[in-house]
C-alpha cells in the first residue's frame, strides 16, 4: 500500500515562498505521476500542478502557472511543490496524490486520475 505523506506547510505573508513536500512510501515512486491539490474551507478541491514519472512533463492550474513549481526527486521518493509569490488566496490544505500508472509524459489533473492521496498540510497567506 504506497502512504504519502506531506510536511512543510505553515504561515507566511503575502509574496512570501514555502516550499511542501510530499514522500511516498509502499510502492515503486519513480512509476507514479504525481499531482498536488488544494481545498480551502468551504470550497471544492481544485488541481495545482502535476508532473510526470519521468519528471519530463508538468502541467499547472492557470491560478499558479508562473508562480508555483513541481518538482520530484525519485531518488529520494518525494515531490515537491514550490510556491513563490504567494497570495491570501492559496491559502488551503495542500494534498499530493500518486497515479498508479501513465507513460513517460502523462500528468493527471482530475483527482479520480490519482489513486493514492496524502493527508495533507496546511499553507496560511496573511495579507
């Protein structure tokens, strides 16, 4: 059974950086597309970003294109999402999911796509 499990959430002001890992454990990492969701109270859970077992692919909501960037090291099983210039409205519980399968290209951006989903870590933007 593959666990993924995120850290690295917490407070920052407006324009700040965070960097969210995501480790995964129980499978074969360097198979999985991988992808990052948000859901902020009240609200559905929308796509973030995705990238490609490979690495040689990523894909980005339209919100955080040129803002936010996915990242894996295979090596270490973890993807990471960096986030610069970051505003009150990314403000979410970060979630990371893995995809069983998908070729050296494929990223996901719909969550019935992924298979494996963490728990999550909050990220808080004060303005």
């Amino acid at each position: 059974q593959v666990q993924l499990v995120e850290s690295g959430g917490g407070l920052v002001q407006a324009g700040g950086s965070l960097r969210i890992s995501c480790a995964a454990s129980g499978g074969t990492f360097s198979n999985y597309p991988m992808g990052w969701f948000r859901q902020a109270p009240g609200k559905e859970r929308e796509f973030v970003a995705a990238i490609s077992w490979s690495g040689g692919s990523t894909y980005y909501a339209a919100s955080v294109k040129g803002r936010f960037t996915i990242s894996r090291d295979n090596a270490k099983n973890t993807v990471y999402l960096q986030m610069n210039s970051l505003k009150p409205e990314d403000t979410a519980a970060y979630y990371c999911a893995a995809a069983r399968s998908g070729g050296y290209y494929y990223t996901a951006q719909y969550g019935f796509q992924y298979d494996y989903w963490g728990q999550g870590t909050q990220v808080t933007v004060s303005s």
